[in-house]
C-alpha cells in the first residue's frame, strides 16, 4: 500500500506555527533542563497534570467529566514523589490510574495504562536529570527530536508505503527509517565528541524506535476518540500528549535499558 503525496500547496502548511511553537517549547524545555532541580521538577509537574487532563478528556464518559481534578491529582502525585525524601509517595502513583477509572470512561484500560505512563515519564525525567546529569536528558531529548524532525520532513517528501495504516495513517515506512537513522546520527555525535562508545549508534535508535511506538500509541487513542488533536494548547502541535507522547516512551525505555547499555553516555562506570 502506497501514500498519494500530499499537494504541494497543503504540504507544509502547518510547518509555520509548528516552529515557532517548537522554538518556544525548546527555550522553556531547555531552560529548564540545563538548570534541573526545582525548575525542571516544576515543568514536569505541570506537564503532567496538563497530559493527564488531556487523556481525561479524550477518554471520558458520559456524565461528571472530571479531567481537571484528575490533572490536578497527577501533578500533585508527582510533586510529592519529587519533593518529599521518603518511599512511601511511590504508592501514590497508582492514585490517577485507579481514581480515573471509577468514573464512568471509554477505554477504562487504556486511560490506566497511559496515565501511568504519564506519571512515570515526569519521575523519570527528573530522576536521570538529578542522578546522572543533564547529558542524559539531553541525550534523550536529541534522539526524539532528531527521529521527530526527519520522519516529518522524510515522510512528507518521500511518502512511500504507510507504517501501520489503521492506527496512525500519516506514519510511512520512509519516515520511521528516517527516524532510526537520525538517531544513530546522534549517536555517532556524541561517540565522536568522547561520550559513548560506537555501540551508541544501536541505543538510540532502540529509543526513537520506543518514542515512535509512543507516537503511535497515542495516535491510537485519539482514533478511537475521534478527535485529531489532544487538545489546542500549542499551536500547530496540538495537546501536550501530542509532542511529548514520543519522548514519554522514550525516557521510560531509556531508563530501562540503561542498566544493559554500558556504552550509553549516561551511564556512569
């Protein structure tokens, strides 16, 4: 099966406002990386109630919709698993996934899944930050970007045969390799500035490969919604949930990989 390329006058259409927004949200991601600590925790905490509150409205029933008070509960699970020194708020990170599913929902299972995801995508963000340093976001954070910004530019240009049609009908086998190569790209980048060793340039593409299926996923979810965008939050971007879905994956893939990838730069010998 092939994709018909797009007309010319439609195909970059939305590539304005999809970099201005991006140029925002790398200064305010950035920013917040390069300092962590409470800066990077705040951003996280609130991405999280906002990607919570999002999930909660694509996947709420009929009756009381609360998508607020669920977003709000998630950030405040979050902000007490990072501020407070004690294992016990690791319970807590349960709450969002069981509390939303009490109430009447499509997808009960899904919006469990996914919403624990959400939380452990903000943990696990700040903890590789604080334990292991800023080269490990980064190097997180270049891989889904890197693997983002050469699928759209390959799949729009190139088109060719869809990846997996009934789930996300825009994602093409030439962007998804696209994606693949420009991660091991950076890979090969930081091999060569002295961080890593070659075997980098098999790592991150396992991790962009997790950020696509996060793209996917969620494509997924918002199918069976019948909605295009999470929400509107970002001009040409969406929702949250719709940038930050890859690297979601990505940062809970890399986390569990990293004991098995000694060549990775942000593990520490």
């Amino acid at each position: 099966m092939t994709g018909a390329p797009q007309p010319a006058g439609n195909r970059w259409a939305d590539l304005g406002p999809r970099i201005a927004s991006a140029v925002v949200m790398v200064a305010v991601g950035g920013a917040a990386v390069w300092f962590g600590g409470w800066a990077l925790a705040g951003l996280a905490v609130a991405v999280t109630g906002l990607m919570t509150w999002e999930l909660s409205r694509m996947t709420a029933g009929e009756g009381y919709d609360a998508s607020i008070l669920l977003g709000v509960l998630a950030a405040c699970v979050l902000a007490l698993n990072l501020w407070v020194p004690a294992a016990w708020p690791l319970a807590l990170l349960l709450l969002p996934s069981l509390i939303g599913v009490m109430a009447a929902r499509r997808d009960s299972a899904i919006f469990a899944a996914y919403a624990m995801v959400i939380v452990l995508t903000g943990l696990c963000t700040v903890i590789l930050r604080q334990s292991v340093g800023l080269e490990a976001v980064l190097c997180i954070v270049l891989t889904v970007v890197a693997s983002d910004v050469a699928g759209y530019f390959a799949g729009r240009s190139l088109g060719g045969p869809k990846f997996w049609p009934k789930v996300s009908p825009k994602k093409t086998w030439s962007g998804t390799v696209a994606g693949w190569l420009a991660a091991a790209l950076v890979g090969a980048g930081f091999w060569a500035a002295g961080h890593g060793a070659p075997g980098l340039m098999l790592a991150l593409p396992l991790i962009a490969f997790a950020g696509q299926m996060g793209d996917i996923a969620e494509s997924a979810i918002k199918r069976r919604a019948g909605v295009k965008d999470a929400s509107n939050l970002i001009p040409g971007h969406g929702g949250l949930m719709d940038r930050f879905d890859a690297l979601a994956f990505a940062v809970i893939a890399a986390t569990l990989i990293q004991p098995f990838f000694p060549f990775l730069p942000f593990v520490r010998g």
